[in-house]
C-alpha cells in the first residue's frame, strides 16, 4: 500500500510497467541489432556497402520507395475528397459513413488481401465477368501484377489516410469560410486560401501514417504481386528464413528504418495536431527569402481587386446554378468509395456460402458446408482457440499496462509526456518487420521463442500503444477536481482510483481492451518470427494457405472475420466509447 501511495505521489512511476515491457522485449534488442549492422565493436560500414554493392537490393528498395510513394499519393487524391464530402455530410449522415469506413479499417489485413485475391484472380470475379461478356478470350494477368499490389495496398491504407483528416476538418470553424466567401472570395479561392491550410496538420498525419506502413508493407505484396514486385519488407523476411545473418538482416532492416525516420523527419511529427515552431519559422523564412515574388502577388492582388469587387456585387444575389451538379458529383464519389471499400468484403461473404467444390460468385447452389469444414478441421477450430487465448491474454495484459501508463503520462509535464508517448508508440510507428527481428533477439536471450508466452509479450509492445492513446484521449477530458474532492472527503489513492477515476475513463479502457486485442488476433508478421514451429495462429494458419493453396474454407474463416467489426463497434457502443471522429 505504501508503495502504490509513493507511486501515485511521483505518477511517472506508472509507466514503469510497459517502459519494462517495451525495453526488454524491443528496446534494448533494437539498440543492438543497430550495433551489429555496424559490426560492432569494430564499427564498420561493410554490411550497408555489401547491400548497395548489389543492384537487385538497390532495384528492390527503389521499388519499395516508390510504392510507398504511389500509394500514398493515391490515397491523399482519394481520401481528401472523401473526408471533405464527410464532414459536409448532415450529422447522422456522417456518423454512418464514418462507420462505414471504420468497418473495413477494423477487418482482417488477410481477410482484405484475400478478397482481392478472389476477386483479381484468373478464375476470379472480374474475369469471370468479361470472359462472360465475351470481351475477353482468355483470362487477364490482374494477379501478381503491381496494379494489384496498389490497389491492395490503397484498400487496406484508405481508411488510414481518411480517419486523421475528418479528425481535423471537424475541428476547423465553418465561419471562415462563410467570412471569405461574404468577403467577395469564390468557393475554391476561399477553399484554397482558408480550409486547405487549416487542414494540412490532417493531411501530414495521413502522408506519415500511410507512408510509414507501406515501407513496412509484407502481406500484400506477397500475396498480390509478382517476383518484380517484392518490398524491403519481403526481402528481409527473404534473409530470416533462409540464413538470418544478422548482421546483413540488421543493415537491411536499419535501411528500412532511416527511410522512415527520414521522411518523419522531413515532415515532422508533432502529436497536438499543429504546426512546429520551427516548421513555423522555416516557412516564415522561406516566404521572407522571395520579397521580389510576395510584391509581384501584391500589386497584382491590388490591379484585380475592382474586378473582383465589381463581380461580387454581381454574382451576390444570384442563384448557385452549379450547386446542384456538384452534389450529384459528390454523392457518386462517395458511393464509388464506399463501393471500393466495402464490396471485397461482401464478394468473400456471399462466396462462402458455395455448394460446390470450387469458390464461385453468385453461388449456383447455396450450403454451409465450408463452414462445416471449418469447424471439423482440427487444425482449424484449434488455431483459432489459440489465437482468442493470445488475444485475450494480450487485452488483459495491455488494459492494465497501458491504462497505468496513460494515467501516469497524463499527469506528468507536457514536454516529457511528448517524449514518453513518442517512446511508446515507436513498435507501432516501426516498419512491422522491423519490430519482429527486434522482438525476435529479444525473445530469444528470454528463451522464450516458440512460446504462447512470448507470442502475448510481442503482441503487447504493440497493443499498449494502442491503449495508451485511447486511454489519454479519455483523460484528456477528465476533470481532476472530481479526484480532488473525493481526496478532501479522506478517500485514499487508491479508492479514488477504484471509485472516480476508474468509472469515468472506463468507456476508454474497453475501448482500449477491444483494440488491443484486435491488433494481436490480426498479427501475422511478428508472430511468424516468433512463433517457432509448434505454435500456429488463426492469421497464421490462413497465410500459410493462401501462400501454398486456396482452400475455400478460407472463405467461410475470412466470412467470420469480417462479422467482428461489427461485433467490435457494438461492444464499444455498449460501453459506452463513441468512435467520433477525434477519438478515431
């Protein structure tokens, strides 16, 4: 009990726990996979000059770079749009499409892949539709193909770039808009000088998440493209299974990291959602540093202004005769988004109920017995039963640590609660490979690979992440005279903990719970590292027979998958944890 009270009095003290976690089990094994790629003590550079000496390592990380690079890209044309059309959107109206997007987000990384992998196959949807068409003779190479590699990759990592936008266009006051448009600015001018600014903090949330996780990208890929399409990611798990030097695995890794740790860099990253003071000072100087340009824009400004005058006091009280095509043009891109990120899902549900002895969309005849494979399958129903027992040992593991940290973090000073959070957030920042080599040595001085044990351990560096950020968002709205009064009425520590605190964030903790074990019932990278030969997840399982065979029980498992989202958003629903936009 005393130690709990000093604890409280010094609340750092709470994070002890998953700074523990997080230092045994990634952080001190990434320290030293960085000191091996550098032949340490020798300190060398031999490992990176013997990865770039070769051009088919240079051409794949190219080709991750660029990717990555074309797939964020892709998802900032699409998902800008997108968010905008959302947070014009009536307030139920929003609600329900952003549930539509939180869906395919919350669902299976395998089970996405795996419906593309349906639908783009030579005996898939698509072909199957023009061959009946007759518009084609012969099935297209839409498989194994970079275009399939995008468009997977842009399926998983749409919702991602989407979620951080709408975060921050609902903050942004509708007034201003309203202010540039009496001030005589047409709708782009006053879209482009007013709302576009306000929301670039969104949009380089968006660029550094999706960009991030596309260098880390190992699933899609490998499943979707072809050998001239394999990622850094592939490449490295490559090197694990075939001789894990590593030495040469650690450089190929730490490539991988600088790229990210560059572009974070470059960009910033700064978790209040606003701008750098240096960012502020760079762009100040560099606008300073073009006297000849801002004078040149200001006199032309000044020449135009009677014409602008003169057309506002024209167009003041005249009917917007394009409004209405705009809307027209605005609810078809919402549908074709919608369409895009939720029709896979739908293709696999109904193609798991096919009586026959192949997949086939629509089903001639309809059956369960996919279903009933599933569950007679020993391997199966008992790799599924292992991944509910990781995942929930996970929940429990993670809700306690992490809540610990975040009350602790919430109660320490802004600048060091900034380096902390940042400290605890890098295993879900890190390209995914990245973290499994690092989790892998770690385990391995621990003894504890190929163990349930050490599976829960690796999927909680993650998964506390997770919780600490759901968890502060709650406490960010928490009033701490609620703890002072209970504390005044001689309550201790800890029954105001029990009794008020706790209460209140609850909502913020099952919320968490529930993330977290949607983050370790999903993983597939860092579990295949660690998991040995006798452990084998229901993620695991399922890529295993994706690589080597289609098996349409996957249908009926993937089917089943797709149901938990649903599951999901009704738990947080009857917990009380809205997903509203900020929170996302």
């Amino acid at each position: 009990m005393q130690t709990l009270q000093k604890l409280v009095r010094m609340p750092i003290g709470l994070t002890a726990p998953a700074f523990t976690i997080l230092l045994v089990v990634f952080g001190l094994p990434i320290v030293l996979l960085f000191l091996t790629s550098f032949n340490a003590p020798a300190f060398s550079l031999i490992n990176y000059q013997a990865f770039l000496r070769q051009p088919a390592n240079v051409r794949v990380l190219l080709q991750t770079i660029q990717v990555s690079v074309v797939a964020t890209a892709i998802c900032v044309i699409i998902g800008y749009p997108m968010a905008y059309l959302i947070t014009a959107a009536s307030k139920r109206l929003r609600m329900v499409l952003l549930v539509l997007v939180i869906i395919p987000y919350l669902t299976s990384l395998l089970v996405r892949t795996y419906a593309w992998i349906v639908i783009l196959g030579d005996k898939g949807l698509v072909n199957n539709l023009l061959l009946g068409l007759g518009l084609i003779s012969s099935p297209l190479p839409l498989i194994y193909s970079r275009m399939a590699v995008y468009i997977g990759m842009i399926h998983i990592m749409l919702p991602v770039m989407i979620l951080p936008l709408v975060s921050v266009m609902m903050g942004i006051d509708k007034s201003l808009m309203a202010a540039a448009r009496s001030m005589g600015a047409r709708p782009f001018a006053a879209f482009w000088r007013v709302f576009l600014p306000l929301s670039l903090p969104g949009m380089r949330s968006g660029l550094l998440l999706v960009f991030v996780f596309c260098l880390g990208f190992y699933i899609t890929p490998a499943a979707l493209g072809g050998l001239r399409d394999a990622m850094l990611s592939t490449f490295i798990a490559a090197q694990v299974a075939a001789s894990f030097n590593v030495a040469q695995t650690a450089a190929s890794a730490f490539i991988l990291l600088g790229i990210a740790a560059l572009v974070l860099s470059i960009l910033g990253l700064d978790l209040s959602g606003t701008q750098s003071r240096g960012a502020q000072l760079a762009r100040k100087s560099w606008s300073g540093g073009l006297p000849s340009f801002r004078t040149l824009t200001r006199h032309l400004n000044e020449l135009a202004s009677p014409y602008r005058a003169t057309r506002w006091t024209a167009e003041l009280y005249q009917p917007g005769g394009n409004s209405d095509w705009w809307i027209i043009v605005g609810t078809l891109f919402v549908l074709l988004v919608m369409f895009y990120l939720l029709f896979p899902s739908v293709v696999v549900v109904i193609m798991s109920f096919s009586g026959g002895e192949f997949l086939e969309f629509p089903p001639s005849t309809l059956s369960l017995k996919w279903y009933r494979s599933f569950f007679g399958d020993p391997s199966w129903t008992s790799a599924a039963w292992t991944s509910i027992q990781i995942g929930v040992a996970v929940a429990v593991l993670s809700t306690v640590v992490g809540t610990l940290a975040a009350y602790g973090l919430n109660r320490t000073f802004p600048r060091l609660r900034s380096f902390l959070t940042l400290i605890i957030l890098a295993p879900i920042t890190f390209p995914s490979i990245v973290v499994g080599i690092a989790a892998y040595l770690g385990l391995l001085n621990l003894g504890l690979i190929g163990t349930k044990s050490g599976i829960v351990l690796t999927h909680s560096i993650g998964a506390i992440a997770y919780v600490v950020v759901i968890v502060s968002a709650t406490l960010a709205n928490f009033d701490r005279r609620l703890e002072q009064a209970a504390k005044s009425m001689r309550a201790g520590p800890l029954q105001t903990f029990r009794r008020v605190t706790l209460p209140l964030i609850r909502p913020g903790v099952m919320g968490g719970a529930l993330f977290a074990f949607i983050h370790s019932f999903d993983e597939v990278v860092k579990t295949s590292l660690v998991s040995g030969f006798s452990i084998r997840t229901l993620p695991l399982k399922m890529w295993e027979n994706i690589r080597n065979q289609i098996d349409p029980t996957i249908a009926a498992v993937a089917s089943m998958l797709i149901l938990l989202p649903l599951l999901w958003l009704v738990a947080l629903h009857v917990t009380g944890w809205r997903p509203t936009p900020r929170r996302t």
